[in-house]
C-alpha cells in the first residue's frame, strides 16, 4: 500500500469512526460509571469487534450475507435485542441512580470478562458494520500489492484509530464526570442512554 493510500484511507476512517453511536455511548457510560482505567477492557473489546468484522469482510462474510436474505434479518434481530437488552440495563441503572446509596450498597465493579464481552458484543451484533466494510475496503485495495499485506495494514490502522477514538470519548466524559456522576446528572444520563440504545434497536429493526 502506498503512503498516499494509506493516508486517504486513514483520513476516511478515522471520519467514519468519529460518527457518534451506540458502542461509542457505552465507553462514555462505562467512563463515567466506573472511570476511564477500569473501562479499558471495554475499549479492547470494542476495537476487538472492529478487527473480527473487518476480518470477515475480508474472507467474503459480506458477500454472503449480501446474497442471503434470512441471515441478514436474522443477525439483525439479534443485534437489536442486544441494543434492547442494554437500554433495559441503562433504565435499571438509572433507578438504581436515583435511590441513596449508604455504606452496604456501594456500587461492584464488573469484571474484565464482562466488560469485555458486553462491548465486543455490541460492536459484532451489527451485519450493518460488515456490509459497510464489504464495500469500504476494496475502494482502497490495489491489485500491484499483496492483498494479504494491504489488509493486515488497514485492519491495524482501523484498530488504532478505533482505540484513539473510544479514549478520546472517555476522557471527554470525565470532562462532565462532576455533574455527571451526581444523583441527578446520573439518572438522566442513563434514563438518556436508554433511550437511546432503544431507538438504535428500533431503528435496526425497521431498517432495510
């Protein structure tokens, strides 16, 4: 790959990645409800669910689902159950905001697995996002280099911008931590997350 190419392809992506959605509301919720040091597992998994999707572009899963209509349908129930589930998760933890909290109650950190897990799944529930990669990479592939080469270049450049970018909200959040992690600023931060994780779901399930 050339520097040239790579540079468009960078700039490109990096516009892509900065796009506010719902992986991106999640590192802010877990930054503000946890810090930005212990939300770091959720920022690996998030990237990691960009990686396997920019994988499976490559290896052809966009064609396939492409040509197979259920399979699509299907995964996109899927990841708007996900988004569902997670605006249920957001509205308890608003009422859960809402309530004093005294010396017995205080608030258990999950662990690394989970945090892990609840972002990688979020970011690999979209087809949508393998689809996008399907017909985002070949616009910057050339048949005078190696495939596997250029490929592995522009997965690794997409994982380090993702990171740079999911840090960049996290540290935003800390911007507004104070009022954000008091009572009330908490429990309309979450009531509005779960909001917004539902119109997400919503949105996935009416689309085409």
């Amino acid at each position: 790959m050339s520097l040239e190419t790579w540079l468009l392809f960078s700039s490109a992506a990096l516009v892509v990645i900065l796009i506010p959605g719902p992986l991106s509301l999640l590192m802010v919720s877990n930054s503000l409800n946890y810090g930005l040091r212990r939300s770091i597992p959720a920022f690996i998994g998030g990237v990691s669910a960009s990686i396997c999707l920019l994988s499976a572009s490559a290896l052809g899963l966009g064609a396939l689902l492409l040509a197979s209509e259920k399979l699509f349908s299907a995964l996109k129930l899927v990841g708007a159950l996900y988004l569902f589930y997670l605006a249920w998760q957001s509205w308890q933890a608003s009422r859960q905001a809402a309530k004093p909290v005294t010396a017995d109650e205080q608030p258990v950190n999950p662990s690394f697995n989970s945090m892990f897990w609840k972002a990688f799944g979020l970011g690999a529930s979209n087809p949508k996002d393998i689809l996008f990669f399907a017909a985002f990479l070949p616009q910057f592939l050339s048949t005078d280099h190696s495939l596997a080469q250029q490929l592995m270049v522009m997965i690794a450049t997409w994982a380090a911008l993702d990171l740079a970018c999911k840090l960049f909200y996290g540290l935003s959040a800390q911007s507004a931590a104070r009022y954000l992690r008091s009572g009330k600023g908490q429990v309309w931060f979450n009531r509005i997350s779960a909001g917004l994780f539902g119109a997400a779901g919503t949105a996935s399930l009416l689309s085409r």
